[in-house]
C-alpha cells in the first residue's frame, strides 16, 4: 500500500463553551532509508512525499556525491514500516563512502543525529562566492509569505516545513515540504539538482528557524543568501558569516533582519542607527 502524506484522525474539541467531535488532518511521518549500493547510511522520519528528491538532496548535502550524476540510478521501495531509497554511486564514490561509511538516524528535530564526533558537527564548510546584485530586500522580506501560500500540505495539516528557491525578478520557482525542516531543505536541493537548476543564482527561503544544519546544506549546495520567517542561532550566523553566506531572518510584515554579507541584496534605503 502506498503511503499517503496526510492521514485523517477523530478526536473531540474542548472550549469553554463545550466540546464537539472533530475531524483533523494530520501529516503522516515515517522512515525513509537512505540505502547506498546495499548498505543503509541513514534513516530519517520524512514526511513520504518527493522521496527521489529527499534522495538525492541528501546525497547533495552530505558530501556523499558531488553532483546527481553520480547517483546512477534510483529505486524508491515501499514496504514493511517505511520506505527505502535505493541509490547505486558511481565507482569513485562508492570507494568513498566506504572509507568513511557511518551509521545516522535522525528524528524530525534533529539534522545532525547520527553523527559520531564533535568535529563532524561543525565541518568545514565550502566558501559560498556566489554574488546576487539583483535580489532586492523587498523581495526577501517576502519570501515567508510568498512560501505560506504554496504550501498545500500545510494548508491540510498547520504542521510541515517548508523549503523555497527564490529566484530575483521571478519569485519562488520550487517549493517542497516536510514534517522536518532540514528534510524539507534536502528535498529542494534534490529537486533542483535534478533539474539542473543553478542554486547559485538565486535565494533558499526557509519557514523555520535558521539552525547551523541549514547553513550546512546551503553552503554544500552553494546557495549564497538563506531567509527565514523566524530567527538565526548564533552558530548558524558565525557558520554563515564564515561561508560567505548572507544570512536573513525574520521575514514578515515586509520587513526582514540581514545579519551577514548584507552586500548582495539590494535595499533601496539608508542606513537607520
């Protein structure tokens, strides 16, 4: 049987003025296994939907693989539990991940579970140089607003993530989501990869709070300016100021806060101590 996204529960909905049965859609979590020539690397509680692009982002984001074409094929496998993505590497890669072959298992909170040494939590990251001098701030401030009204799950459930690529002049070109953030983030990656699609040209735009994973991902993938609705920890800003990503959070109300590499977006206004 197929896994649906959503799944539709009873329940009674207390108030003050009473109680009356309700109907609530909820969004389905369950385990992707991230299988590698034969061998599990990874299991991650996913919302089951755009596996292949969930696949292939984390391959992406993980340094597992450099670019998609290096996954030479792809098998999607429902059974038992959850779900198993099958991935085959090309030979250079596959000696790679056996070097450093290491078992990871993530609940939704978490994007760095698994991981087996404190230096693997704050890896060295590739330097983004990627420059936008067409993104401007109005753009960004929304991005948060541009995302909630693409997220068709969420409209069912009002509980996934989202993940968006804002491209300047055009607008959010892909959207994907899931119950985690950092889920959600892989499968944008994978999505664009697949497609081809530059992600140096343009911005990731995130539903959540900015963690140290999501600056991870986007400085794996080269994406040089990440937005949020919420607010940055302070490791992601230090990671993103160090990687050369501009950082941009607390996207609503058409405002937005620029922390690091504020060059690249055009803001149109003078400076206000």
């Amino acid at each position: 049987m197929a896994f649906s996204p959503v799944f539709s529960a009873k329940g009674v909905s207390i108030h003050p003025d009473g109680a009356r049965t309700v109907t609530r859609t909820l969004p389905e979590e369950v385990p992707v296994a991230f299988v590698f020539d034969g061998t599990t690397q990874a299991v991650m509680m996913a919302t089951p939907a755009d596996i292949e692009d969930f696949a292939v982002g984390f391959a992406l984001s993980e340094g597992i693989v450099e670019h998609a074409g290096e996954i030479r094929e792809i098998e999607v496998v429902e059974h038992g539990p959850g779900i198993e993505a099958r991935m085959w590497l090309a030979a250079d890669r596959a000696e790679a991940l056996a070097r450093r072959r290491r078992a990871m298992t993530g609940p939704v909170g978490c994007g760095l579970c698994g991981i087996d040494s404190l230096d693997q939590a704050l890896r060295p990251l590739p330097r983004v140089t990627a420059g936008l001098s067409d993104l401007t701030a109005a753009e960004i401030a929304g991005a948060g607003e541009a995302l909630r009204a693409s997220q068709p799950l969420h409209d069912q459930t009002r509980a996934v993530h989202a993940a968006g690529f804002l491209l300047p002049g055009t607008g959010l070109v892909a959207v994907r989501e899931d119950v985690g953030r950092h889920n959600a983030l892989d499968k944008l990656i994978g999505a664009m990869a697949r497609a081809g699609a530059d992600m140096g040209a343009g911005a990731v735009a995130m539903t959540s709070r900015l963690s140290v994973e999501l600056v991870q991902k986007c400085a794996v993938a080269g994406c040089p300016v990440i937005v949020a609705v919420s607010a940055p920890t302070a490791l992601a800003l230090r990671q993103a100021e160090e990687a050369g990503i501009t950082l941009a959070a607390f996207a609503r109300a058409g405002g937005v806060d620029i922390y690091s590499h504020a060059h690249r977006i055009r803001t149109g206004a003078s400076h206000v101590a």
